[in-house]
C-alpha cells in the first residue's frame, strides 16, 4: 500500500505481439518468439464492490423495522427438514461438509431433484465431475431430472452469469474449493479464492432471495478445509458423518441462523441413494441380544428428538504397565471420569484392566446423561455380570458418587417405553417431576454405587466369575 492506504496494483509484463503475460521482463516471448516485445504494465489490485443487499441503506430505528416472516418451504426429507430448522429459507447460503465419499454429492442430487418438481429450476454446477458422470449418478439414484440443469465450470463469473440467465429456485455449489475468480491470480482452492467466492454467492443469494447449497471439503481432522471465517459467511453448517463400515449416515448441523444447532437426521446407504431413517432408536438397537454383559442402553437426546443409543463396555487385565482407555463414540475425558469415580466411589478396582468403551452404529454422544450408562457397562464387564435387557438408565455422575438430574427426563423415559422397556435407571433428584408413561417402571438411585447395585442382574452368567470388588 502507498502512504495513503491505497491499495496500489501489481506490475506485469506484456507481449505486444500475441499478449502473454509474465512477472519478470523476458528478452524474447515463450510463446510467439517475438524479440523485445514486452512491455511493463500496471495491474489494477482487485476490488470486490457488490450491489447493496437493500435499496436503502439507512440506519432505521429498530421498533420501525418491518418484521417479514423469511420464505421457508419444506421437502418432502423430512430428515433433512429437521435439521435445516423447518425447511430451506429463501436466499440462504448453506455449506455441507463432509469426508470424500460420505455422500455429499449423492444428497444435493436428491435434494436438487426434490426441489425442482416442487419449485421449478434448480441448477447443479459441479466442478469436479463432468455432465455424464453425474448423468450415471442421477440414472442409480432414479433421478429423472426434469427442470434439472447441469453445469461444469469452475469460472464463478461464467457460473453467475449462467444462473443469472436461468433465474432458479436452488443453486448447487459442488465444491466451492472447485471455483475461482480469474481477478484474483490465485489458484482454486487457496484461502483467498474460497473466501471471495463464498462472499460473492452469499452477495447473490441475499439479492435474488434464491437458497444455494455449497459442499466443502474437509481436513483430516474433520473440519472445513479453508479459513475458518467461512462458516461465518455462510448461514448454515452441516456435517455429513459416518463410519466408512457403516451404511449409516448422520447430518449434523452446527451453525444455523434459522433454527436450532443441536438436531441430528439419520440417513442409510443403500443403491437407490440417502433413504431417510425413521424411526432410528428401532435401527439403532436391532442388533442388540439378550442379557449381553457390558451393555446398556442410554436415551440420549439430539436436539428435540429423543433417541437410544447401546453403550457397550469391554474390560480386561492389562498386558503391560500402564492400562489403556479407548473411547469410540464417547468423550475420552469423560471415560476418564467415569472410570475413577468407579474406583474410588464404587470400589472397583480398575487400576489394573484395559478398558474399551463403544457407542454402537457409529454415533457420537457429549452430554453427561451417558455416565450412569457407561459406568452400567463397565462395571457389567468387570463383573461378568448381565444387565437386565429391558432396563435403561440416563443421568450424570459427580465426582463424589452422586447422580445428578437430567433435562427433558420424560421425552427420554417415553421414547424407551415406546420400544418396549420396561425399567429406567435414574437419578432420584428429579425423579418425581414428570409423568410416567404407562408400562415403565421409575427406578430412582442416588449413587452409582446403588446403581451397580441395583442395575446388574443377581445371577452371574455362566461360566464367568465376579470379581471380588
């Protein structure tokens, strides 16, 4: 920059022969051989000017503003609808991220399809695929695609002039680290390109009041790949998981400016593409059998909806000096806690065992109302004794032993009656405050030495023996 704080431009040089371009001066042209035909010139920096989002750009007294409900229209994904907060909203930009393969492109494609018969146009520009090789998909997926256009490209100004001509009701961005802006001189992917791109979309979206779907790809550590000011350009986040074993797939969403952030949508892999999960606790548990030791079913809550989850539990005398913790679907601090409050409050002695926790169908669980569930687990596995499977527990653990209330017991306690449990393990803080469904049994217990206690089965499974805690 100058002294005034301009930008000032960047210098080149210039064939006058057939016009390529080069930073340092070339006493003859690469491309034309031409001698001595370049010449210096000053690029201009870039500047990025969008039109205003509103005609009027003044302040306004905030009891003046005129309050306009936001056009949300729903699919007919009624996962997919949870999770956005009700339905897509008019000129929303929204990113879903995901590892390579979890089916990013398979959702958009299905949504894409969904929303064209209902609103009219949707354009699908993709560029990392050609025409035909999404064309294979569409053909897998039984997608007709009527009102349906692709575009591969990659150039953002060509992409906005394409949709600008259309006028669609849905725009998909597949990835945005795939596009570029030629202004700009960096390549596609850097930091620079994907933050003007998004702001350019997100500027687009806001005018013509058109949602558009971005994909990101992500990092090892699962997070968006690019600068983390993205996910604060956008308007919503979501996060496509699932254990590459699993034909699971979970829809997280983590940033939403239109509804809550802690809803979950459960989606299964098959060859006709995302099909939408129901009723996932059902999906979740039916491969669970039997008086199993180490053990225990725990209705955790994701966002509004209430679902149960298996927690299984595995101990084992340690091979070496020092046991390992693993946990898998768990927080491995959490287990930590768990597994001394165990020691110390209910007098099992881990000191010297391995210890494997793992939540079943790739889920991930970070409320505290898991405890009570993972200590069940563990101490079912040290004891080699079963746990009662008709019997559920939630609540949190203190350091000092003490079980403390959780939040929205009643929703956890139908959903479990609904599935056909009969007993609930939990706290006694709390206990008597919400209804109890018809055919449940309320089992309240203050510590978790009384829920050892009083959650494993009397009679030891054959063949194994009690460890003398």
């Amino acid at each position: 920059m100058d002294k005034s704080g301009r930008s000032r431009g960047r210098t080149i040089f210039v064939c006058q022969q057939c016009g390529k371009e080069s930073l340092k001066w070339l006493g003859r042209c690469p491309n034309c051989q031409e001698w001595n035909s370049f010449v210096e010139k000053t690029v201009a920096a870039p500047t990025t000017s969008f039109r205003p989002i509103s005609p009027v750009n003044l302040p306004q007294e905030l009891s003046q503003v005129d309050m306009k409900a936001a056009d949300r229209f729903s699919l007919p994904l009624g996962e997919f609808n949870r999770v956005l907060g009700g339905g897509l909203v008019s000129g929303s930009l929204i990113l879903i991220g995901g590892d390579p393969g979890i089916g990013k492109s398979t959702l958009l494609l299905q949504v894409s399809a969904l929303v064209a018969q209902m609103r009219g146009k949707v354009v699908y520009v993709s560029g990392e695929e050609t025409q035909q090789q999404i064309k294979l998909r569409s053909e897998r997926l039984g997608v007709k695609g009527e009102k349906l256009y692709l575009l591969a490209e990659t150039d953002l100004d060509v992409i906005l002039n394409q949709i600008e001509e259309l006028s669609p009701s849905l725009v998909v961005i597949d990835s945005i680290q795939a596009v570029y802006l030629s202004e700009l001189g960096t390549a596609p992917g850097s930091i620079t390109q994907v933050r003007e791109c998004t702001q350019r979309l997100m500027h687009w979206a806001k005018l013509n009041s058109v949602p558009i779907f971005i994909t990101g790809h992500v990092t090892k550590d699962g997070a968006i790949a690019g600068p983390r000011s993205l996910e604060h350009i956008v308007d919503v986040v979501l996060y496509l998981e699932g254990e590459p074993f699993s034909t699971y797939r979970l829809l997280r969403c983590v940033k939403n400016r239109f509804g809550s952030t802690n809803e979950l949508g459960v989606f299964e892999m098959k060859e006709q593409g995302l099909i939408e999960v129901a009723n996932p606790s059902q999906a979740f548990l039916s491969q669970r059998w039997g008086e199993a030791t180490g053990s225990t079913v725990v209705p955790t809550l994701e966002g509004s909806r209430p679902l149960l989850v298996e927690i299984q539990a595995l101990t084992n005398p340690t091979s070496f000096g020092l046991p390992r913790r693993t946990a898998n679907g768990v927080d491995f601090n959490r287990l930590l806690l768990v597994t001394a409050v165990l020691t110390k409050q209910a007098g099992l002695k881990l000191s010297n065992q391995d210890i494997m926790v793992n939540v079943t169908g790739g889920l991930k669980i970070g409320e505290p109302a898991a405890d009570l569930g993972i200590a069940l687990s563990i101490a079912s596995s040290f004891r080699g004794v079963g746990i009662d499977p008709q019997l559920v527990a939630v609540g949190e653990l203190g350091l000092s032993g003490e079980l403390r209330a959780v939040s929205q017991l009643d929703r956890r306690v139908a959903e479990a009656a609904k599935l056909g449990f009969k007993r609930c393990l939990v706290p006694k803080v709390g206990a008597g405050a919400s209804p109890v469904p018809k055919g449940i049994e309320l089992i309240p217990v203050s510590s978790v030495r009384e829920a050892v206690r009083v959650g494993l089965v009397r009679g030891k499974i054959k063949g194994q023996t009690e460890h003398k805690s």
